[in-house]
C-alpha cells in the first residue's frame, strides 16, 4: 500500500471514530486538527497533496 493511501485509510478511520462518538487520540471535535489528531498525520497538507 502506498504512503498516500495508508494515509487516505487513516483519515476515513479517523472520521468514523469521530462521527460514531468514539475517538481515541482526540477531543472528537468536528475539527480539521482533531481529524489529524486522530488520524495520527500532519493538519498541514504535504507540498504535493492534491486531493484526499
């Protein structure tokens, strides 16, 4: 698996944990920094991101 889709699955996994009330490194806040808290990756996209 590529570093951008472990990275895609991460995010979605995040999401799920967040929206199902249930998340495990973050306040759960409906928020681009609790997503990446959660997610476990940067809040700031890379240079060469282009789309999640």
């Amino acid at each position: 698996m590529s570093g951008a889709a472990d990275e895609r699955d991460r995010i979605r996994a995040a999401m799920d944990r967040i929206l199902t009330g249930q998340p495990e490194r973050s306040n759960g806040a409906l928020t681009i920094v609790a997503l990446a808290l959660e997610a476990g990756v940067p809040a700031t996209p890379s240079p060469s991101a282009t789309s999640i």
